[in-house]
C-alpha cells in the first residue's frame, strides 16, 4: 500500500457490490492503524447499531440533503488535524450506471488529494494503490481514477457499475 501524500485525504472505495465489502473494509482500517472515518446511509446508524458504528468511524449521510453534507465534510476535513474521509462513490451496493460526485466536490472543497481505495475480492486484498490530486476537469480526474480499478474486483462483478458520473 502507498504511504499517503498527507494527514488529509478523500479515500474511494471501488467497486462495492456486498456487505461484507464493509467487513473487510474495517479490518483493513485496523490492520494499518489509519483513523479512517466513513461515510454510511444514515438509516445504518439507527438502534441498536448506530453508537457501534459510530465509534468505528462512521458518518451519516441523509442522502435527502447531500450539498449541507460535502460542505459541512469538507469544512470538517480543513479544521481536522487529521482527516481521512471513505466513500464509496457509487452511493450503493447495487448496480448504477455511474458514480456520484460528492466525493470528488468534497475533495475539491477541502483542498484533499483523493486515494484509490480497493477490495479486490478475486486476489483477496485490500488497499490502496495511488493518489490523485484533483482538479476543474472531473472528467479528467476520473480517466487517472479509473486506470486504477478494474470490476472484476467486485465480489459481485455484476454490480459494478462504471467510472463515470451519473
């Protein structure tokens, strides 16, 4: 796994087609002791589990008001001291025809480069392969995204949806 280019990033997570995508996220936060925090529907963090996931890391998203949520998540990611924020771009488990583009606004916002996050179920891994800075050019940013994944990595490949934005 690349060290990462600073305290601060966006990291997505691709593809993400299971639950257990979710299992094997968080062990991958605990194996390389990195304070990840991550981004769920906010219907997750309900009793009986929300405080559990809460103190993993997670963030409710009310997918009903998503611009109050990248602005209030990137002022977050420019006062943190550390600030390592997961999503998974698609905004699913199930098949889309393309990514939502709140992670690439919340990077932009914060001034955060994004890390290319991956569980790639067919190698049995999880991890990181690169960074991209972002720019004006969301097209642009996602041709350098998506040379890094491949949906057959999927657990479901099926479900994988492509880089692009919806």
């Amino acid at each position: 796994m690349a060290p990462p280019p600073g305290p601060k990033m966006v990291v997505v997570v691709y593809p993400h087609t299971s639950n257990w995508d979710f299992i094997l996220g968080l062990l991958g936060r605990f194996a390389c002791g990195w304070p990840f925090r991550w981004i769920g529907k906010h219907t997750i963090f309900r009793a009986p589990f929300g405080g559990l996931f809460r103190r993993l890391g997670g963030i409710p998203i009310d997918r009903a008001r998503p611009g109050a949520f990248i602005d209030d998540t990137a002022a977050f990611c420019r006062a943190a001291e550390h600030a390592l924020i997961v999503i998974a771009p698609e905004g699913t488990r199930g098949y889309v025809p393309g990514w939502k583009s709140g992670f690439h606004r919340i990077a932009r916002a914060a001034g955060v480069p994004i890390a290319l996050g991956y569980i790639d179920w067919s190698r049995r891994c999880v991890g990181i392969s690169g960074y991209v800075e972002t720019s004006d050019d969301i097209e642009a940013d996602l041709q350098a995204i998506g040379r890094h994944y491949d949906a057959a990595m999927a657990r479901d490949p099926a479900k994988a949806g492509r880089i692009a934005i919806r």
